[in-house]
C-alpha cells in the first residue's frame, strides 16, 4: 500500500521503464493530478507502484501510461 502523504507536489512521475511521464501538482480524492506536455492529467494512486528517491514510479510503462491521452 502506498503511503499518499509521501507524494508532494513538483515529484516526477516515471512509468515503470524510467521514462519521464509528468509532474505531480496536486493530490485530491485518491488520485494524482500531473502535468505532462503543458497539459492537466489524472492518475490514479492504484496506478503507483512505488516512491523512490522522490520519484512517483507507476505500474505501467510511460508509453502505456500516456496513450489514453493521446
């Protein structure tokens, strides 16, 4: 289970290959809102597979991640 307080605004979030996927601004009601290529997104705190380093570290890769976006 992850420990929600310990994600902070400005921390990266990276797909589970490293990538780059956002920036954390905010965490409201279970899930992480980010910026990612100037826009607003929402991840959910289910799709965190760990915090490392300061680092959000998702359970899916960052390609898998951002294609509902596209």
């Amino acid at each position: 289970m992850i420990d929600v307080s310990k994600i902070k605004e400005q921390m990266e979030v990276k797909g589970s290959d490293g990538k780059h996927v956002g920036m954390v601004f905010a965490v409201e009601n279970g899930r992480i809102k980010l910026a990612s290529g100037g826009m607003e997104h929402v991840i959910d705190i289910g799709a965190v597979e760990t915090i490392t380093d300061g680092v959000v570290v998702l359970r899916k890769t960052a390609e898998e991640t951002v294609r509902p976006w596209h």
